[in-house]
C-alpha cells in the first residue's frame, strides 16, 4: 500500500530537514508518494498566494501532511501559515510529548510530559483592529465547544496510554469569563475520568513549577497562547526545540512538523538537526491513526533506531549526534548528510 503524503518543506532550514527526514521515512520500507508544495514567501512568489489552491487540495485528499518551518514575518506581512492552515482543517489539537532522548544529557533528566494545547481559538483567532491611532485591540476568543473538545482529546489520551494527572493551565483569577469557560468545560470532561487525578495551576505559577520542579507534571491542558509559550519552556527541558516533534490533529486530517523555526541563518551551511520533524511520528498517538497497521509497525522500527542511533553518540564521525547546549535551541550539529545516511542503515 502507498501512503499519500502532502510534503511541504517550508524555507529556511526547511528544505535540508524535510530532505533528510524523507529519506529516512523511506528506508522504513514503506512505500511513500510525497506531493509537495511550497507555502509562505516562496509560494507567493511561484503562485501569487501564500497557502496555494493545490496545497490545500492535496491535504483534503491525502488527510497526512509533513511540514517544515515556515517563516512568518514579525508585526506586519502575511499571517502565519502555521494558524492557517490550523484553521483551515480544524486541527483543534496540538500534541507535543516532551521526553528525553537516550544518549543525551541534560539538566533535567527523566522527564516525560505531554503538552496538550487547544489550537484554533484564543488570541490566535487573528481578531484585531486599530480602534482610534495608538490604541489597538486585540480579541481572544474562547468557547464550550472549543474548550470541551480539547479537554475530551487529552484526558482520551491519558485514559488510553496511562496518564495518571491532568492540570488545566489558566489565568481565570483576571481572565474570568474567558479561562473561566475552559476551566468549567474542564472540569465537566474531568468527571467522566475519575481514574485521572485532576488539578489546576495559573499560568505564571506554572511556569515557575516547570523550571523548579517538572517531575510533578504528567500531562498539562491549556488553551492556545499558553500552549504555545510552556511547550518551548518544556522543550528546554530535554535539549531544545530542535529534538521535539509536534503534531496537529483534527477528526479525520493531521499535520506533523517540527516546533522551531526556521533558522536562516545555518540554512545550506549541512548544519540543520532534522530530529524534531524526524520524532513527528512519535507525535501521532498510537499512530495508527493516520497511516495504518504497517506505517505503525515501521514508526516502531524507526524509533528503535533513532533510540540506538542515540544511545550511540555518534553518526561514525567525530560529531555528536546532538548538543544540548550548543548551536541555536538544539538546531546544530546533528543531521549531517552522514548522520541520516547511518540512521537510515539502522532502519
């Protein structure tokens, strides 16, 4: 069976990352059919639109895509294809398990999190305007239905993999109507779980907690801006954003991609590290969810190998396969032609 996949490579460091990644895929033995499509600057450029028409087709058709960093212009241009895209499909979930990779020191051993973040709502709504010169407002938007179902998708997950707490991330003693709503949605969808301990934590305070003390986290809640800040916190946690994968989920359609950015400044240097987007398939639960019993059975093999490509150090060179603590947020050092090339072996 070939599994369609729309592959959008994205700039910068992109293009090197999603090439090594495929390759990788590829040597699972699973047979592929990447459609790809260019999407921000560069697609403008080719098509005269940001999101090209035949983009969006393709991910209607296929249900999978595989992204790589897009670029999105700070305080003015385009809006971010990332939110778009979200919106689009209604992918209301962003999924990021923050886990230690074998082989690798950090400061923080031993940590294992899930980051389940609402993704279509908030302030990520886009709703701003300029209400008289100098004064701007900007709205976020939080609703039952939106909260309900995020809140149903982590304590699921929790439920089906084990998960023993679940802490709602809010800021409701200012925000009372609106993180009010999540929590209320919140704790409804809790009682349905009473196998699941459930708590609540501010924003803030939380963030404080993660830095001193993550241990006692197991899978955290939050509505999309918060979601957005305490995952990159987390990926600290275990090297960088450049080890952690993350996956955006809807009913029936799902986008994989690696949470940093897209580095420009090491792009055609065969310095980019494609781990992130490489561990997007970890980011799937079950991930029999997307791809079938065989793209499950190699997503196994595939870890396997990456663990012990890891546990190794080494790709054969003299270059550590990563640095946590050097090169821009776990970016550098890792995926040379070479250390995909032996990984690919391992597979």
């Amino acid at each position: 069976m070939t599994h369609k996949v729309t592959l959008i490579p994205g700039d910068g460091i992109g293009p090197e990352v999603t090439q090594a990644v495929v390759r990788i895929l590829e040597a699972t033995g699973v047979a592929f059919e990447w459609e790809r499509y260019a999407a921000g600057a560069e697609a403008f450029e080719i098509y005269g639109e940001y999101i090209p028409v035949a983009l969006y087709e393709s991910i209607e058709r296929n249900k999978v895509a595989l992204k790589g960093p897009v670029t999105t212009p700070i305080g003015g241009g385009f809006k971010s294809i990332n939110v778009t895209l979200r919106k689009k499909f209604d992918l209301f979930a962003n999924f990021r398990p923050i886990k230690n990779l074998p082989g690798l020191e950090t400061k923080f051993p031993n940590v294992d999190l899930i980051i389940v973040r609402e993704n279509t709502e908030g302030e990520y709504v886009g709703l701003e305007h300029e209400v008289v010169p100098g004064v701007v407002e900007s709205i976020k938007v939080i609703t039952e239905k939106g909260s309900t179902r995020i809140a149903k998708f982590a304590f699921e997950y929790a439920r089906k993999h084990g998960r023993k707490k679940i802490h709602s991330i809010h800021k409701a003693n200012i925000m009372k109507l609106s993180d009010g709503l999540f929590l209320r949605c919140a704790r409804k969808v809790a009682e349905g779980y009473p196998e699941v301990q459930y708590g609540e934590h501010i924003i803030d305070n939380t963030c404080m907690q993660l830095v001193m003390n993550p241990w006692q986290y197991d899978t955290l809640l939050l509505e999309n801006l918060y979601g957005d800040i305490v995952s990159d916190l987390c990926a600290a946690f275990v090297g960088g954003l450049g080890l952690v994968p993350g996956a955006n989920l809807g009913v029936d359609c799902a986008i994989f991609e690696a949470v940093h950015g897209s580095a420009p400044d090491i792009a055609g240097k065969d310095l980019a590290n494609p781990t992130a987007l490489l561990q997007s398939h970890a980011a799937a639960p079950g991930r029999a969810s997307h791809g079938g019993q065989g793209a499950t059975g190699a997503g196994d093999r595939l870890q396997r190998a990456q663990d012990a490509h890891a546990r190794r150090g080494r790709h054969g060179g003299d270059e550590p396969v990563c640095r946590c603590n050097s090169g821009r947020d776990g970016l550098r050092h890792t995926s040379r032609g070479g250390a995909s090339d032996a990984l690919s072996a391992d597979v």
